[in-house]
C-alpha cells in the first residue's frame, strides 16, 4: 500500500473513533436530563401525596435516581 492510502485509512479510523464518542456523550446527556425530569416529577408527587407508604416508595425511587445520576456524572 502507498502511504497516501494508509494514512487516508488512519484519518477515517480516528474520524469514526471521535464520531462514536460524541454519539456517547449524547446518549449520557439525554439519559441525564430523562433522570433530572424523572427526579422533578418524583419531588411534584412526594409533596402532593397524603398517604405515607406511597412517599416513602417515591422517596426510595427518588433516590435510586440520584444515584444514578451521579454514578453518571462520574462516568462522564
């Protein structure tokens, strides 16, 4: 192979390894703002509900998502 080819095929490879990263990084964001609207709702029902097993069950919820939102955050 001529080097011209092979460094074409390089810049391609890296320009595929870049573009799948920022795809990833996308994903993350999206999830992360699904979590932060999931954790607003959530915080909406604990302060409406009466009834305090449910809260307790919204709280337990709550509260699973904020840990994974910062397991998130460290990933990122």
């Amino acid at each position: 192979m001529k080097l011209a080819k092979i460094l074409e095929k390089a810049k391609k490879y890296l320009f595929l390894i870049q573009t799948n990263e920022d795809i990833k990084k996308r994903k993350i964001e999206k999830l992360r703002d699904k979590i932060e609207d999931k954790i607003l709702k959530l915080d909406k029902k604990i302060r409406n509900e009466k009834d305090e097993e449910e809260n307790l069950k919204l709280k337990d919820e709550r509260t699973m998502l904020k840990n994974f939102r910062k397991q998130l955050k460290q990933k990122k």
